[in-house]
C-alpha cells in the first residue's frame, strides 16, 4: 500500500492531536455522536431507499418549475430569435455569459474539494466532497446549456466541435478563447463526472448489497463494478483516485483561466487585461465555496446530516472564502490601478464609468457582497453559526453574480466610441432562463440526494473515532 | 372467402373475437360493390376535379422577366441606364443600374452637369416607391376601380361640358422639370376659355422669383453657383441638406473644400435658428431667431452701401453683419449670399446684396436660372380664394398631395370643386378628396424629360415595364387633348423639334438622342444675357413686415430623409437618422437646451405646441445643441395618414397646417406660441444617444493655416504593434476605400445608398430604440463646445476591413475570415451567431439580425442569418472621392 494511502487511513483520535499540536487551537470534531460503522451506512443509505418525504417533493416542485418556466424560454428564444432578449448592437453579451461565467465558477469548488484538498490531505473534505463533486457536475450543465442557447443558431452549435466532417476544408478558428472554451468545458465536464463516479464505486457496492429488489440489486451490480472490498480493490482504486485527483488539479485552474480569456484576448477595455485568470481562479473557487456552503447548510439541516456535515467543515470552508473573497477584492483594486497607472483614456474611462456610471449599483452591490461582507468571517462567532454562514454566503452568490455582470455589460456598453454607447436591460425571458437555470440545477441535486448517498461513506467511516472499537 | 391469420386460428386452436379483425371489410355494400374499374374512374374524376379546382385559384405570375434572351444581355449581370430622379423637383442625373430586368439601385451620374455624381438620401431611396405596395393599381371612378377606356370617356364628356359652358379649368402641380410634360399641359389648357396651371411647391421658395422680379425685372429663381464661390453666407437655408438642390449644391460645395485643391478652401458662415446639416458644417455659425434674419440682412446690406438699418438686432449681431460685410468685400464677386426664408422683403435684400458684392452673372446665375423650384404662391392663393368662391369647375393635380401640405383652406376649398383628378401614384390624402384619380406610372416605369435648369436638359427612361395599369401624366395629358400619342413618341417628336435644333455638336438627330439617352444629359448651347439689376429701394422697403419679436419663434423645417414628406411611407427614409439628431421615425419639438431648461421640459417629454389661432398639437421634446434660445423648430413631413401600405401607423405630426399664405408666401405662422408641458413621454428612437467626444482623439482636425504652412504636420496614424500572428498573406489585388472627410457633409446618401444596395432590413421604431438598427454604415455625429453654440463633427462610420482584425481572431467556427484581396468577410452560412466579433469590434459596426427579418417579423428565426456585414467585394468599390469636380 503507498504510504499516502497510509496516512489517509490514520485513525482520527491519532489526528486530533497532531492537528493541536500544529496549533490549530480548538480543533472541532469532524463527525459528531460517535457513531458506529454500522450507524454511519445505515443512516447514509437509508435515504436512498426510502420513499422522500413531503418536504422534499415540495422543493422538487418548485425547482421543476422553475425548470418548466426555463425550457419555456429557451424555446421562446430558439424559435423567435435572439430579439427576444434585451441584447442590442452595442452590448451583445449579457445575462447569457454573465449566467455561464457564473455557473462555471460554482462548478469550481467541487473539484476542487475532491481533488486539490485531497492531495493536501485535508481530511475534512470527506463529509463534502459528493455533494461538492455531484454540484460541480449539475453547475457546469448549468453552464454549458447557456453558450450554446446564447448562439443565434443554436442548432448548428456542434459546427463549434473540431469533428472530421465532408465540408472540405471547413474547420474550426483554434485562435478564437471561444473554441478553447468548448474544450476545456468539455474535459472539465469529463473529467468531473469520472472522479465523482469513481469515488461512487465502493458506496454503490455497498448499495448494492444492501438492495431488497433484484432489479435494485442488478442495477448497482452493473455501477459498481464488480467491487468486491478486498484489499486489492481499495488499493488499486485509491491509486486511481489519487491519479485523478491529480489529473483533475490542474483542470481546475485550467476552466476558468480559459472562461478569462474569453474576455482578457479581447480588444475591448475593461476586458483586455493580464489580471484576469488568477482573479477568475479565485473568483471561482470563492463562488464555489460559497455555493457548497449554501447547499450544505441546507442539505444537513434538512436530512439530518448535522453529525456528518459539522460546524468544523463549514468553519473550513468560511476560511477558504474569506481567502479568495480577499484575493477579488485585491483584484478590484490592482484593476483600477492598472486602469490609472497604464494611461489608456479608454480604459481609465471604462473603470470611471464602472464606479460612477448608470450601472454603478451593480459595481456597488459587487463590492460590498464580494469584498465587504465576507470580512465578517472575521469573527469566530460568524464562522461557527451556521444561520449566519448561510445569509453571507447568499451575498457572496449574488455579489460573484453581478462581478460576471459588471465585467461583461460595463465593459461593452460604453467602449470606444461614444456614438455606439447603449444601455442594456434585460427581458422577462432572460430572468427566466436564468431561473431555469437554477430549476435545473436544484431538480438535479434533489435527484441525486435520493438516488445516491450525498455522504461518501465509504470516506467517512475512515475519519471516524475509533475508541469504541 | 375465409381468411386465417396464423395456423393456431385455421385449426381452430384461437378463437375469433366478433369485433376486431373481422375478415371482411366493415364497409357499406354500396362501397363494396364498387369494382376495381369503378375505383379508378371515381379517382380519376376526383383527381381531375381537384386539379381543375386548384388551377382555377391561381394567377400564372411570370416571376423571369426574360423568355427570349436579348443579344448582349447575361443573366445575373447588372446593366446601367442613364435616367434623371424624380423624387423631388431637384432633378438630379442618375444611373439605374438593372439586374435580369428589374431596377435595383441607383448611383448619380458623373456625366450630369447638376448633380455631377452626387444623390442624396431621397434620391437612394427612390426604387422603393416603384415596388411600394400601396401603390394605385388601376384607374378609379368615384371610389370604384374602373379601366382607362371608361376613366378617359368619363373625363372626356365632362371636359366638354366644361368647355361648353366655358368653365374654370385649373391644374394643380408640383414643380415639373419637364418640359413635354408642361407643354403637354399648355396645349391641353388651350382648349378650354379659362384654363391656367397653378404651380407651387410645399418647401417654397416662390420669395426669390418675385424678389428678382422687383430687383432685376425677371421672375426667376437663379441657378446659385456654389462652386464658384470662395466665401458663402447661408442664412437659413439649408442648402446642403433640403433646400432647392441639396445633391447639386453638395457636390458643389464639395469641390471646394479640399485644402489640396489647386483653388483655396472656401469659407462657409452660416446663420440660423435651428440646426441644419448646412449649419452643422458651417466654419463659423451664427445663431439668430427667425425674427432676426430680416433685420441682420438689412445691416449686412446697409453695411455694403444700400439701405438702412432698421430694426432691432441685437448688438453682437449687428457687429456680427459688420463683420462679414467686410470680410464679403474682400471676396466680390466670388462670394455668395444664400437666404432660405421664403419673405419677399427677405429676398429683395439678398439678392440686392449679392448684387452689391459683384456676384450676379458669376455666382448668382440669372442667365440660366434655376427651374428647380417654379411654385407662385400667389396664383396658389388666388386659386385658392377662386375655389372657395365656387368658380372653379375643375381640378387636376399632378404631383402633389395639397390637401396634406397645403394650410387647411385649402381642403375646404378643394370640396366646392365638381371634378376632381388626381395623378397620384396612392390614394394619399388630396387622392381621396378627388373623384377621378388617373394614376402615373413611377418615374422609373416612364419615359419623360427634365430642364432643372435652364438649357440643362436631361432625359428620363424606363427601366421595366409598367407594373400596373397605370399610365404616363404626359399620356394622359395627349389624349385628354384628343392627341394620343405615347409618351416616348411624343417626346422625340418634341426634342426634334425643340431640343436638337438648340445645339450645333451633333448634326443627326438619332445620334443626338442616343448620346444623351446614353450620357443622361444635354447642355444647350447659346449664351443669353443677364438681366441688369433696377432696383428701387424705397418701393422694396415697402414689402417689410414688421415682424414683433416674440419670446418663442416658430421654424418648420425639412428633415433631410423626409423632405417635404411625399415620401413618408418610405421605411428606408424614416428609419434614416437625421443627420443631426440622430432620431428615426419621429417628428419633434425641437429646443435649445437653455430654452428647454426655462419651460422645465426634458428630452422625450411630451409637450403641447399652439400657435395663436391654430390647432394644438402633442409633440415629444428634444433638445437640439446650437438651436436658437429663442427659436421652436418642428419638421415638416410627418403625419401623413393616407397612402400607405395596409398596417402602417402614423409616423409624427403633420405641421403643415400651421403654415399660412397670408403674407403671400408659404410660411410658418409667425403668431404667438404657446407651448405647455402635457405629462407623460414619449421614446424617442435614436441611434445615437451620446454626443460628447469625451476627449478622445476620435475625429481628428486642425486649422487650415497651419497645415498649408506645413502639411506634413498633419499627424499620421500610429503604425500598429508587433503581433504574434504573422501577417495575412496577399494576392495579386488589395482593395482600399478612401474617405474625404473635409468633404463629407454627413449628409447620409450613402446610408440609404448601402442599405439598398445590401438589402438590409428595416427594423422598425421600437427596435431602433432598443439599439438595434441595421445600418451597416452609419453617420457619427459629435458636438464639442458649449451646448448653446457646439461645434459638430460628421464621421462615417462603416467596416474599416482592419487588417488585424478583431472580429476574425474570435469566432470560434471560422465564420468571419479575411479574404486574400484584404476585405473581413463573413460567410453568412457558417455563423452560428456567437455575437463574439460584434463586442471585439471597435468600431462597432457589426450587426446582428435580431429577428428573422426577411420573414413577417419576430417570427421564426429558423432561416435567419445571426451576423451580418458589408462583406461581399462587390459592394466595395475601388473609390477614392474625385477631387477634381
């Protein structure tokens, strides 16, 4: 066994200690109530085989229609035209990219937890990693559904695929960041979905053998590979995992320094900027986190997971945010200097006009939920309640919401030449895509919550305490 | 006959259920009997009868134009025909270009001495009117349509009646140019014992003939030689944009306003209310209320020498006509004194002060005077009054639509008359007042002939068949006289006789038609003398109007898309933005932004406008930089309700009706206004909302004097960076554009030129207002300055075909690539409308079609194509602006 693996199956009363030592202070359990193996499969998997109760058919409801509401837009945009949205000559980008460049940088933390924290071994992530990874997966359909709606032929989207086609010599333009945005969406999406199922295999085994009906029982046999638990197969799938995991760190700094680049190879002021892949990353990880953090404050609440989803993992995550929220913040500032200190007209008057312009609200309400509100992570007390970490990340959301706006129809409105300068509002059907959007995600996640288990059981029996035994 | 449908049910192993799958057919015995012969003759009478049905619906179109090929002609390749434009009294020489029969563009024609090449937006715009749909198909007899044989047999009895009892006959017409038309019209008047033609124009100018008849004895309008002049004063006269010959006076002025030209760069001043194009392009502008221009033009004449100063003028003003008094000297006889207000005192003095500066016979030519403009508008009145009185028996207007554009007595009057005939190409408004209408064919069905100015002679020609069943004014006017003839007949019998012996060149008359049908135009020999200046001051000072001076002044304008409004239901020309304002589809109230602020109205509010005695109308605002304080201006040619396609809304305000004949010239009311706020707005569609250059280096100028001292001073464009790209490889051809942009006036012929030539869709107010306009190229317009007396900049704005371009890099399926001759083009079938390169454009002159356009609007956008440009070469024209005209 590689010695990685070793240590990642250190008992946790072994770990405790360490982690004080180390000076963390007050270390906070990672899972509650002492529980037993047995306690932790039967009460992850008994949702799984449950009928749901009313609440949860009450929030798929609402979330399905939302997603009704969504694939009624769409369709309205797809048979009536682009016209149906409050695009105009001047800004051709609107809520469209705003909601992609969104939704992908919510798709950011899954990975992230799964992968990067794996390989710094931070143990906390095993109560999360799931539902982070099974988020990750629904944002970025999330994400991909909008360049494609957004096109004026949506139809011919595929032409957007280097594929060997009969057309002669039509191919596709590599030089253009839209060409690299369909690949590196594509693995990105790939990639995800494989991790997220490998590390589904030993708890899909475990549903299996845990399955009354026969087709239950079939149809796991089939997903979980014909895992057998024997130390050959958690040896080889740990090496697998962990070569994912590595793998799948670079992609996430990979997506969102290319979803940048959409706008840092542009010409136009406020988008041309070298600044903008690492204050993506950090932007993304930020908006991830925070999203994770509203959903899981959620999900515990509802499916009794307290025990499993501690305060100490929310108190993880809350200090990742106020990292990255600092890290925008600081990008705000370094893009005004950039602004002042290059001497460019256009470009001090693109920030001028971000700040004290018609759209200045939304710059505003960008930086207060994006760089003033999440200093109140600050205080312990925030940190560790979660009622509180629930209505900051909800700011966070929406602040990381209006930064993709404010980059994308600040910039565009008022660029280079004054004749073209036009305001930008949206139409009824744009919200409702972007509604739909959410319907899609939350109907997803509700799904899944049901058919497999949120908690990665198989994980988390490894971060258990051990004194009982 | 048993059936068995597996061996289970033959040996009785399944038994049959009653209802399904019985063996036999569950048809009626009367079905069953039918045999097999009896089926296919029942189809076959069915199939015939339905072939016979659907065949009856339908009219055989013949959509080829052409079944026997002509000698010389190859399919899809355009042919061009000299004509003249028709769309206003201006005249202009043109080249109709035809494709496979049809005409689809026109371009001035080099070779006309008027125009010299040049056409304006109006004169673009003019092959829509011949595919308008709500053009009059055929003849109508009170309300009914009818054929030519029964109009003309109707009209016939009802001319003799008149002729008989020795009736009042009168038409009614526009400004003709042509010659045959008028003689036409004569020789039809001389069968009746009191037939006249009253001619008049809605924009008027009828002031300057009666000025000249006082001044130099000869009621005409004169031809205004701007190119031969080094320094000219407008004073309210839109010359460049709407006023007499605005393609003529362009081209012009143009080719004096290179500062590489061998002459000097002339020196324009102009004085005005409102903001005209002219204004805008003025070197030096000087804002005065309508009230004003009588006493300015008295201080600049009593300046030359002649007259008095009377009146009051403000001071700065009187120093201001000192000034230019001064400096018009210096230019005599090469300067040129222009004044649009249609006031005979106002002309006198002007064309004194042209006179007083040496300029008559050189660049006020009264030889050859101008025949642009004929309307009297005191015969208009007469007439008028004659009709109200019940003397007149009939009416036959031609070429105008008087009961739209006309003051409102006019429509009253207009009902006393018995027999009313309209030659109107729709039932516009004076077409459904009339009882007859005998609609003419459009000019580009017609043969006629045009004289815009005297011994300038130039033909029109048609360029496809009559559309409709309709017929030629000048046809209608023979035959009405008991001389049928057609018009092409008719007209080489005129040039025969008049024309050609006119001219000493060309001894044969075949080859003398021929050259000019092919060139497009004549010019006569013979050189008639000007008339000398006889002016009696002290009877002039008669003529003045003391005009009060009032806090607010009203000016009706011409827009330069609309003109006079006769082409109202044209969409091309209402969604053209006014060169100024920039607005689409909208009349307004125009105000300085100081007089704004005084009355508390903002841009887009809806204010009402009366002057005393006269309706109210709801008008929305906008704020005009460089308008007169004083001075409230609305364009005419809105309004117009009748004679336009099936679902067309009214489009702005008719304010025709608040221009009176009382002084004896059209004009506005000069009474007092009353303009209150009404609450509410209105959106006003503009394609440009921002007009501060915001200190960027976007138009680049610099003073005349330092670049003749050094014109290398003129700073070049940066050269560009270096790129990680390596350059585009070229071929044998590079295609380049070259702009003037110390000529352009903005006058935005080539924005209506580009939309025809490119099909490009018009999207309607609502969609202009959400920015969504189509132009592929566009006029910027920008102030800069102080609001009150702004300096204005005319920039056009289209593809620059970058050589690096930013639209290329992005698009991810190759949609929009760069072609090996240099051009950005874009293929329209491989994008699938990412709107990438529309954002990375600087220039922002990508557009997208929001809707699927070709189609009825907003429905499906299933064959719509997303990103549109100027891209195909042969719409880029190797053109480098002449300079040497």
């Amino acid at each position: 066994m590689a010695p990685e693996a070793q240590a990642f199956a250190l008992p946790a009363e072994d770990l405790l200690p360490i982690e004080e030592r180390r000076g963390y202070g007050h270390v906070l359990p990672l899972i509650e109530g002492n529980k037993s193996y047995t306690q932790v499969t039967e009460e992850v998997f008994s949702t799984t085989e449950k009928m749901p109760p009313l609440k949860w058919w009450l929030a798929l409801s609402v979330s399905f229609s939302l997603l009704l509401l969504g694939a009624w837009a769409v369709t309205q945009t797809v048979t009536r035209g682009i016209g149906t949205w409050g695009l105009n000559r001047t800004v051709g980008w609107a809520f469209d990219i705003t909601n992609f460049v969104f939704w992908v940088g919510i798709g950011h933390a899954g990975t992230l937890i799964s992968a990067i924290l794996f390989l710094f071994r931070q143990r906390w992530r095993t109560s999360i990693n799931r539902a982070a990874e099974a988020m990750t997966i629904f944002a970025v359909m999330c994400a991909g559904m909008f360049p494609i709606i957004h096109m004026g032929r949506p139809w011919l989207a595929f032409w957007a695929t280097p594929y060997p086609n009969t057309r002669g010599s039509l191919w596709v333009n590599f030089k253009s960041p839209l060409l690299w945005d369909v690949v590196a969406i594509s693995t990105y999406f790939i990639i995800s979905l494989t991790f997220w199922y490998l590390g589904l295999v030993p708890d899909l085994a475990t549903m299996r053998d845990r399955a009354k009906s026969k087709l239950r029982k079939a149809i796991f046999s089939i997903f979980s590979l014909g895992w057998n638990g024997s130390n050959r197969t958690w040896s080889r799938y740990e090496t697998v995992y962990m070569l994912l995991a590595g793998l799948s760190t670079p992609l996430v700094i990979s997506v969102h320094t290319i979803v940048s680049m959409d706008f840092a190879t542009s010409v136009i002021p406020g988008w041309h900027a070298t600044i903008f892949p690492p204050y993506f990353v950090a932007g993304a990880v930020f908006s991830g986190f925070a999203m994770v953090l509203t959903l899981m404050i959620i999900a515990r609440k509802v499916m009794d997971l307290e025990e499993y989803i501690t305060v100490r993992h929310l108190e993880a995550m809350t200090k990742v945010i106020i990292a990255t929220g600092m890290i925008v913040g600081m990008a705000y500032g370094t893009e005004f200097f950039m602004a002042w200190y290059s001497g460019n007209s256009y470009e001090r008057y693109l920030f001028m006009n971000r700040a004290l312009g018609p759209f200045k609200w939304a710059y505003w309400t960008m930086v207060s939920c994006n760089v003033l509100i999440p200093q109140l992570f600050w205080i312990r007390k925030v940190r560790t309640t979660p009622w509180m970490i629930f209505i900051l990340t909800i700011f966070v959301n929406i602040g990381m919401w209006f930064e993709r706006f404010v980059i994308i129809v600040t910039s565009l409105h008022r660029d280079y030449l004054p004749s073209s300068w036009a305001m930008y509002s949206p139409t009824f059907i744009e919200v409702a895509i972007f509604l739909g959007s959410f319907g899609l995600f939350f109907t997803c996640f509700l799904i899944f919550t049901r058919l497999l288990p949120i908690i990665a059981a198989s994980e988390v029996k490894g971060v258990l305490k051990h004194e009982e035994h | 006959m048993r059936v068995w449908k597996s061996l289970g049910e033959r040996r009785g192993l399944i038994k049959k259920t009653k209802a399904e799958f019985s063996d036999e057919l569950p048809v009626g015995e009367s079905v069953r009997q039918i045999s097999r012969r009896d089926f296919f003759r029942f189809s076959g009478v069915g199939f015939a009868a339905g072939l016979a049905i659907s065949c009856k619906s339908k009219t055989v179109e013949k959509a080829l134009p052409y079944l026997n090929a002509q000698e010389g002609l190859t399919p899809g390749a355009a042919q061009w025909y000299a004509t003249t434009c028709q769309g206003c009294s201006a005249s202009c020489g043109v080249l109709a270009r035809s494709r496979d029969g049809r005409p689809v563009k026109l371009e001035g024609n080099p070779d006309h001495p008027m125009n010299r090449g040049g056409l304006c937006a109006i004169g673009q715009a003019q092959t829509r009117g011949l595919y308008d749909p709500a053009r009059l198909k055929q003849p109508r007899m009170a309300g009914q349509d009818c054929d030519w044989k029964t109009l003309d047999a109707d009209l016939t009895a009802r001319f003799a009646e008149i002729k008989a009892k020795g009736g009042k006959l009168r038409v009614l017409s526009g400004t003709l140019t042509s010659p045959a038309l008028k003689a036409a019209i004569q020789a039809f008047l001389g069968g009746f014992k009191d037939g006249k033609h009253v001619v008049y124009d809605a924009l008027s100018c009828a002031a300057i003939p009666a000025a000249y008849e006082r001044t130099h004895g000869t009621k005409a309008l004169p031809h205004y030689r701007i190119e031969e002049a080094d320094f000219i004063l407008g004073i309210e006269a839109d010359f460049l944009g709407t006023w007499i010959d605005p393609a003529g006076f362009t081209r012009s002025y143009a080719s004096h306003r290179g500062p590489d030209n061998p002459r000097p760069m002339s020196k324009h001043v102009q004085a005005e209310s409102g903001m005209s194009l002219t204004g805008s392009n003025a070197d030096e502008r000087i804002r005065l209320a309508p009230s004003e221009i009588v006493p300015f033009l008295e201080s600049l004449s009593a300046a030359l020498g002649t007259g008095k100063p009377g009146g009051e003028l403000r001071k700065e003003l009187g120093h201001k006509a000192e000034a230019l008094a001064h400096e018009l000297m210096k230019h005599k006889g090469s300067s040129l004194v222009l004044c649009g207000l249609n006031e005979l005192y106002a002309q006198i003095l002007t064309a004194r002060i042209n006179h007083l500066l040496g300029n008559d016979g050189k660049t006020v030519d009264l030889a050859r005077p101008s025949l642009q403009k004929q309307g009297d508008d005191r015969a208009l009145a007469a007439f008028i009054k004659e009709m109200s009185e019940g003397q007149v028996d009939a009416v036959l207007v031609v070429g105008a639509n008087p009961v739209y554009d006309l003051p409102t007595e006019f429509s009253a009057a207009f009902a006393k008359v018995r027999l009313r005939v309209s030659t109107a190409l729709t039932a516009d408004e004076t077409a459904i007042a009339c009882t007859h209408l005998a609609p003419d064919h459009h000019w580009l069905e017609a043969w006629s002939d045009a004289e815009p100015v005297s011994g300038t002679l130039s033909l029109v020609q048609p360029l496809t068949n009559p559309l409709f069943q309709t017929r030629n004014s000048l046809e209608n006017f023979l035959s009405w006289s008991g001389r049928p003839a057609t018009a092409l007949e008719h007209i080489r019998e005129q040039w025969r006789k008049e024309v050609f012996p006119r001219q000493k060149t060309v001894t044969d008359f075949d080859t003398f038609w021929n050259g000019v049908l092919q060139k497009g135009a004549v010019q006569l020999d013979g050189s008639p003398s000007s008339p000398a200046y006889k002016e009696d001051v002290n009877a002039s000072f008669r003529e003045r109007i003391a005009t009060k001076s009032r806090p607010y002044e009203l000016l009706l304008m011409a827009k330069v898309g609309l003109g006079d409004g006769r082409h109202a239901f044209n969409p091309w020309l209402q969604e053209l933005p006014d060169p100024i304002t920039k607005m689409t589809w909208d009349n307004y109230l125009s105000l300085s932004p100081a007089a704004a602020k005084g009355l508390g109205l903002e841009q887009g509010d809806m204010a009402a406008l009366r002057p005393e005695g006269l309706p109210e109308l709801a008008l929305p605002v906008l704020v005009q930089p460089g308008q007169d304080d004083r001075t409230v201006a609305v364009a005419l040619g809105y309004g117009r309700k009748e004679g336009g396609p099936k679902d067309w809304k009214t489009v702005g305000s008719n304010v025709y009706p608040w221009r009176s004949l009382a002084s004896g010239f059209l004009s506005a009311s000069s009474s007092a206004l009353q303009i209150r706020r009404t609450g509410g707005r209105a959106e006003l569609a503009a394609t440009q909302d921002h007009h501060s250059l915001e200190g960027r280096e976007l138009v680049r100028e610099m003073a005349l004097a330092p670049y003749l001292r050094d014109p290398a001073s003129a700073r070049p464009h940066e050269q560009p960076g270096p790129s990680a790209y390596s350059p585009h490889p070229h071929g044998k051809h590079r295609w380049a554009m070259v702009i003037d942009l110390n000529k352009c006036t903005g006058c935005s012929g080539c924005v209506i030129g580009c939309q025809v030539e490119n099909n490009i869709p018009v999207v309607g107010k609502e969609e202009v207002a959400r920015k969504r306009e189509m132009h592929w190229m566009r006029i910027d317009r920008y102030y800069e300055g102080s609001e009150a007396e702004p300096k204005v900049f005319h920039q056009p704005m289209l593809c620059q075909q970058c050589d690096n371009a930013p639209c290329e890099n992005v698009c991810p399926v190759l949609a929009t690539v760069h072609s090996e001759e240099g051009l950005n083009q874009q293929v329209y079938n491989r994008c699938v409308g990412t709107r990438y390169c529309a954002n990375n454009c600087p220039y922002k002159v990508r557009r997208f079609n929001w809707w699927s356009y070709p189609t009825t609007a907003r429905s499906s956008a299933w064959r719509s194509i997303p990103m549109s440009r100027c891209a195909a070469a042969a719409s880029w024209k190797n053109a480098v602006s002449a300079s040497s005209a």
